[in-house]
C-alpha cells in the first residue's frame, strides 16, 4: 500500500498525462489553423516584397492584408468554439477524478487504510461544479476566451505594421507574424492546464469541506525537484491551510492538496524552506538566478517572502513568485 504521498505523486501524473492529451488537441487543431492561412500568409510577404520603400498605410490597402486577418478572425473563432468545449470537458473529467482520488487520500491520511475513504461523503460532481465559479460560461475565465481571436488578431496586425514600419524584410516580418499567431496557442494552452490543475484541486477541497468532521484542513504539496518548479512553490510546500482556504497557485501550477486528518500530523516532514536550504549553491542559483541568490545570501529576505499574491481576474488572488525589485521593496 503506497503512503500518502507516494499515492499523492501517482495522482499528480495522472493530472500531467490528462494534461498533455488536451494539450496535444489543442496544439494539433491549431497546427491545422496555421497550415491553413500559410498561403496568406506568404501572398502578404510576397506582395509587401514587392512594394519599394513600403508605408504601413500602403500595407493596410493591400488585398492580401485584409484577407488574412479575415481568414484569420473566422479560424480563430472557429478554434475559441474548439477550446470551450476543450475547457468544460477537461473540468468535469477533473471534478470526476478529484471525487474519486480526495477519498483516498483521506483513507491513507487517516493510517494507510485506504477503505476507509469508502465510507466518506461525496458531493455530487454536478453540484461542485456549480461551486466553481471560474467556470460559469458568462464568467470571467470565458470572457478571456472569447477575447483570443481579436487579441491575436490584433496581435497580428501590429507585428506586420511594425515590421514595416522598421523597414525589416519580408521574411523576417513572416517570423514576427507566425510568432503572433503563437500567442493565441500559448494562451489556450495556459487556461486549460489552469482550469484542469483549478478544477482538480477545488474539487478535492470542496470533498474536504464535505467531511471537516475528519478533515481539519490541508497541506501544500509542490514537486520540490522539478527545474520548473518556482520559488513561491517551494515556500508554500508544507505549509498547513484551513479547508475554507483554497490553493491558490499560479498559472500552470502543478501543486496539489493533501489533507490533514484528525490529530495525525503533515504527513510532509520537510517543508520547502528546509529543503532548498539543503540544496547546493549550483541548485539554489538554478531555482533563483544569481541575483535572487545573492540577495538571499546577504539576508535581504526569506524564503517565505518570495511568494506574493497577484490578484487574477478569473481566479482571484494568485500565489507567484516575487522579483528581486519586488523582494528588495519589502525592505
């Protein structure tokens, strides 16, 4: 039988796997976008090639300049409709796996009996998701999808008109427009890992809250030795939350809720300050950078300070890591 926190790293591979399929989706139906307006783009850099001295108001006439950023508008709003359905089905499938796997870990956290979860209450994955407010269709976090087809549009604009405007070659402004067109992909990709990892953990809470009468509350679990694991992570790994609390990580974080059972203590004997302060100084510049590192060094803050809130407007505040600018101002 696994202790908690081995079932608790099996559980958060689980997350990563569902996590790369649905990334994998989104990345190949955009792929199928961008080799579709390939042809429009290279007619735009053919045709401003052959402009002498080109003007960003001469661009704008262009026929091939008003058919892309069409053709780009209806791929994307076509691609927002691909995302939504993405986005709900990869939060229920969250919601369904967190009611499964919060049982469990409350049954090994009880005394590795891991039956015993079988006779906790449950809500309804219905009713959790109702509870997850980041989720309503007319909320905040769909709002932010709706956005991405003009964002990136515009995006796109801008990248063709200050290429210009630079007088860079053609070429080089076919680089700067596919880059553009990138950020729409990196932005769907960032909500779903987010609303995945949100949904998950929220839905791990919310059976927590459940059944407070076994559950006291929750621990901060990162994974302390990944390379993309960030400072705030590390500083918050094993610190102890109410379950009225949420687990507000950033975008993208991989963290994870485990629960505190009755009297038995974290079942984390290492919090993240004490591990990174074990760390060699190769390892701790590497999580850092060596400005951080010497700053750190000279006692200028704590490991603690370096996670801040920023307040999100889907999620609300956000745990992330603090600059150096951030962290000398605390001074």
């Amino acid at each position: 039988m696994p202790t908690v926190i081995e079932l608790a790293e099996q559980l958060r591979a689980a997350i990563i796997a569902r996590d790369i399929a649905a990334l994998n989706r989104l990345i190949n139906a955009y792929a199928g976008i961008m080799k579709g307006l390939s042809g429009r783009i290279e007619a735009l850099v053919l045709a401003i090639g052959a402009l002498e001295g080109p003007t960003a108001a001469q661009v704008r006439r262009l026929t091939q300049y008003g058919q892309l950023l069409e053709d780009a508008a209806t791929q994307l709003t076509n691609y927002r409709g691909f995302v939504q359905v993405e986005l709900s089905t990869a939060a229920q499938q969250a919601i369904e796996a967190a009611r499964k796997d919060a049982p469990r870990l409350i049954g090994l956290s009880a005394g590795g009996r891991e039956f015993v979860g079988a006779s906790l209450r449950r809500l309804p994955a219905g009713a959790i998701e109702t509870l997850l407010g980041f989720l309503d269709t007319s909320g905040p976090l769909y709002a932010r999808l709706g956005a991405l087809p003009a964002v990136t549009a515009r995006s796109v604009a801008d990248a063709i008109l200050e290429g210009v405007a630079l007088g860079r070659n053609p070429r080089v402004i076919a680089r700067s427009i596919n880059q553009a067109f990138g950020m729409g992909l990196t932005d769907s990709m960032r909500m779903m890992r987010t609303v995945q990892l949100y949904s998950y953990r929220e839905a791990s809470r919310a059976n927590y809250v459940m059944n407070s009468d076994v559950v006291r509350g929750w621990t901060w679990f990162a994974k302390l030795d990944s390379p993309t694991t960030c400072m705030s992570c590390i500083a918050m790994h094993g610190t102890e939350h109410p379950n009225e609390e949420p687990l507000n990580d950033h975008h993208n974080g991989k963290c994870l809720i485990i629960p505190l059972v009755g009297d038995r203590p974290n079942p984390i004997t290492e919090s993240g300050p004490e591990w990174f302060d074990r760390q060699d100084e190769a390892t701790q510049k590497a999580y850092m950078g060596d400005a951080r590192y010497t700053a750190w060094v000279e006692g200028n803050f704590t490991i603690a300070e370096m996670s801040g809130v920023h307040e999100d407007s889907v999620y609300g505040p956000m745990r992330v890591e603090q600059s150096l600018k951030q962290l000398m101002a605390l001074q």
